[in-house]
C-alpha cells in the first residue's frame, strides 16, 4: 500500500508540541518555586505534555488518559515520553506541582505568539459582509468573567443546586482579551464569589487603548482612574446610578422618531468627581441600550460598534467550553482544577496558532476536531487541512490510469 500524500515522520501531536520551546518550558519549572521539588522523572515539561494530550484528546478522567496513552505506547518517544506515566503519578503531581508553572508557560508562549496572532487575524465579517480593520480595533480591548461549576463545594460557589440544594462550588476565569489577538492576554483564576471589577482594579492598560465591558464593571472609582491614565471605556448602564445631567442632545431621523439622545453626565461619589458621556440608542425591533464612556468624541455609532465587538470576548468563552474539557477535571483538588484549566487556555493558544497557520478558511472547532482524531496520525496537519482532498483525488487519478481489464471468453 502505498503512503499517503500528506504523510510525515512525526505524528500530529509532536507537530503541535514543536510550537513549544521544551528547553524554555524546562527552564520555567525549575525557576517556579516548587515546580521540581522532588522530582526524579516527571519533570514540568512532561507533565504538560501528557496533560495537552488528554486536553486535545477531550479524555474525561485519568483512567481514560492512561489507557489511551498505552494505546499510542510506540508512538511516545515522538512526544518526548520513554515510559507509561501512571494514573497515580499524575494525580500526585496535579496536587504537588504548583499551577504558577502553567500560568507561566502560557505567559511565555503569549509574549511569543502575540505579534503573529495579530497579524494573522483574518478580516471580520458582520451581516454578511467583510471589514478590513480600523486603527481603533488594534487597540481595543475586552474584559469579562466567566464561571465554571465545579461538581462538590471545593471553591466558594454561587447559588445552590436546583433539585439537590446543597452549595454549589465554582471558579471564576477572570479575563481580559485584546480584540486583535483574540486569546487571553491576563487571566486571573479566583473562586465564583470574588466580584468581576475584581480585575478591572489591576489592570494598567497603554494610554490610549479602548476598553469594552459589560455593566458587572461599573465602578466610578475606577472610571476616575481609567480616565487619568487616558485609557477610554465602552459599558453598559446600570439603571439604578445616580448622577446629574450637565447637558442633552436628542437626535431625531427623517419619519421624527427619536435615534438616540446623547448627555453629558456628571458623577458625585463623596470627594470624587467623574464626568462621562451617556448614550442612549432606540431601535423599532428591540429595547434601546444605554453606554456610558468617557470618550466624547466618538460618534454613536462608533460607540455602540465597540460595545457590540466586546462579544467576542463572549466567543471565546464558548469556544473554550464547546472544544475543551472543562466540565470533567482530572483532580478533585483547586491545585489540580486550576492546572487543568491553564492547559485548556494552552492548547487554545497553540490551536489558535495552528489554525491562523493554515492558508484556508477554516473554523476553529474544525481544526479542534482534526486534531482531536489525527492526534497521532503521521501526517502533515497544516497540508492536510489546507487540501484534504488531495489524496482522495490521488487514488482516483490512479484508478483512472489503470488499462481497462482484458475480455474474456464469456464477455
């Protein structure tokens, strides 16, 4: 039998670990307090790749992870591996190993893939239509939160489980995302009940930047301080803040209904002062939609544009739950819960680079799919995907050039 067209001397998943750097990644764990400490073989790099292959493999449990390792157990050597990692020596060093080691593997690879994921991405499309991007998306960034439920009450929770009533555990993946990369740039793991503006009080962006975020983030406070350091803000109002009107623009269209009314906002918080610009916007089919920002320059339109792009932070959450293992984790401690969701961040990074590399349109829970079934496969993956018919139309070609079979006495 002949080889395939796309064949190649490495598996697919040694092709995605040459987007890591193993001398770096070494190098991280042993200067992580903690991460090497009595150690004898299973040293921070081959930790995260036996973790990466049960990530991208969607395995639900370390039983499934190790059998599915003895599976591919003449193919490990191409990962680096020269023996069967156990169950109960992974367990152990989810529980020993601290998950600073994993934030800072994703710290390094985000400095060193940033500028590429940038420039990669592809052009937007809204309604159909494609828009290359303005000057301000470069420098547009998003802030939210999302909650992961967790299945006993091993971080404090929100809320009580509907039919059992008991107290729900959770974490909370605090993140902030600029919009032109597309992956997380700050990630803050925290338990469900730490408030969302928890990160916003952190965070220092570049002067000049835009930052998009939902009503969860007002703080007026912290508004003042955005607007010192000259950074704007998009959010949407709460209804119940109080402030005083300094002026009010109300715009009309042709048929006389009211497009949006644009005030000039003042907030009074003992000492502190902020002054902010309120829009609010009409439509026929649905609720209007009250922004506040601090920027009043911007037209409507660009305001309610940025508010609008600020689901895309929202995307990634979705992608991250629909494509990775986020509802089984492999460990029952916050130590092991954590790690395991730094490398979900991880491979999204890495399939995130994978997928910008590939010269085709292709969706991301494609690429995560193929990865997912082609693991181990010696093919090329970025080949494959950019002309999967290739070989099928190779065996064809073939057929076709066969001599016509000779007659025979009955024909």
């Amino acid at each position: 039998m002949s080889k395939d067209s796309h064949f190649s001397g490495q598996p697919v998943y040694s092709q995605v670990l040459k987007l890591l750097d193993k001398d770096k990644i070494l190098q991280i764990s042993r200067t992580t307090q903690g991460s090497e400490a009595y150690v004898k073989r299973f040293d921070g790099y081959k930790h995260l790749v036996v973790m990466l292959f049960g990530v991208l493999k969607h395995f639900d449990s370390l039983r499934e992870l190790e059998i599915g390792m003895k599976a591919e157990a003449h193919k490990l050597r191409h990962l680096g591996l020269d023996y069967i990692v156990r169950r109960s020596t992974l367990a152990e060093a989810d529980i020993r190993r601290p998950q600073e080691f994993f934030a800072n593997v994703y710290s390094y690879l985000l400095e060193k893939y940033a500028k590429f994921l940038a420039n990669s991405r592809p052009p937007k499309s809204y309604k159909g239509r494609t828009h290359e991007p303005k000057d301000r998306e470069k420098l547009l960034y998003m802030m939210d939160s999302t909650t992961i439920t967790l299945f006993d009450n091993i971080l404090k929770g929100v809320g009580r489980h509907p039919k059992s009533g008991k107290k729900k555990g959770g974490m909370k993946v605090h993140t902030l995302m600029k919009y032109h990369v597309g992956v997380p740039m700050v990630v803050r793991l925290t338990s469900a009940a730490k408030h969302d503006h928890y990160l916003l009080k952190e965070v220092h962006l570049p002067q000049d930047t835009t930052l998009a975020m939902d009503r969860a983030y007002i703080d007026i406070a912290q508004f003042q301080r955005l607007t010192e350091e000259g950074v704007c803000y998009v959010t949407k109002m709460k209804k119940n803040l109080k402030y005083e009107v300094l002026g009010s623009v109300t715009y009309v269209n042709d048929k006389g209904l009211v497009t949006h009314i644009d005030r000039k906002v003042r907030f009074t918080r003992e000492e502190l002062i902020h002054e902010a610009r309120r829009v609010e916007i009409f439509y026929e089919d649905k609720k209007p939609v009250v922004l506040l920002t601090n920027n009043f320059d911007f037209s409507v339109e660009d305001v309610s544009e940025i508010y609008r792009l600020r689901w895309a932070i929202e995307s990634l959450y979705k992608q991250l739950k629909q494509n990775f293992p986020l509802h089984f984790f492999y460990g029952d401690s916050v130590n092991a819960i954590q790690i395991q969701t730094w490398v979900v961040l991880i491979a999204n990074l890495l399939i995130t680079v994978l997928s910008r590399s590939i010269k085709r349109n292709c969706a991301f829970s494609q690429v995560v799919a193929m990865v997912r079934l082609t693991l181990m496969y010696y093919i090329d993956f970025i080949r494959f995907m950019e002309n999967p018919d290739k070989t099928w139309d190779n065996i064809l070609a073939k057929e076709q050039q066969k001599a016509p079979p000779e007659p025979t006495l009955f024909d």
